[in-house]
C-alpha cells in the first residue's frame, strides 16, 4: 500500500482545480498548500501531491472508491474539472469484480479510479 505519492504538473494551479473536483467523490481534498506543491488526503492527512515543473512524462495513479456509483461520480466530476475521457466507467478485464473509470489530466497524467467489488 502507498503511503503517499508525487507527480510533477506543469501548471499547478490548473491542476489543483482539476484534482479538487476530481478527488471529491473520493473523499479527498485540498489538505494543504506550500510553494510549488498541493497536497489531497482526508482526515488532514496528505497522500497525493501535485508538484509544480514537472508533467512532461506521463503517470498513472489509480485511487481506491468504496464501490461502483462513486466510480461513475469520480468520472464525471474529474471530466467537468476539465479531465479528458480516456475510458467510461465499467468493468475491466483486469479481473471479475474489477471495475474502474479512467481520465487524464490536464497535463496527460491517466488518473483512474477503482472498485474491486
């Protein structure tokens, strides 16, 4: 399990809007703020952060949902937050029970979010 993760943005404050919207439906949030880096967690504790002067190889991170309509709320949100569709939400082939949506942000980073139920 991760305890926590960076990945570099070339826009920060672009990609803060983005993953504020996006990370909603997840139970994240903006935990805090220092120069160059934004921090998402819940419970005040951070576990995803956005580092300003990076983005130019492309990440991919998929986030945990506690089932399927959260999954479809994480899409939706992240493509109104200006996220590119890159896979509807719906079962995967990965396994039976997987079932997982896909977007890419704004500097093509493919953030996915998962349920394995």
């Amino acid at each position: 399990m991760l305890d926590h993760i960076y990945i570099g943005v070339s826009d920060l404050e672009r990609s803060a809007a983005f993953y504020a919207g996006a990370l909603e439906p997840l139970g994240m949030s903006e935990v805090f703020r220092r120069p160059g880096d934004v921090a998402f967690g819940a419970g005040g504790r951070p576990r995803f952060f956005i580092r300003s002067g990076g983005g130019k190889e492309p990440v991919h991170v998929a986030f945990e949902a506690a089932d399927r309509p959260t999954v479809d709320r994480f899409h939706a949100m992240a493509l109104a937050a200006g996220g590119r569709d890159n896979g509807a939400p719906g079962p995967r082939e990965y396994h039976p029970s997987y079932y997982g949506a896909f977007v890419l942000d704004p500097d093509g980073h493919n953030v996915e979010a998962v349920c394995h139920r």
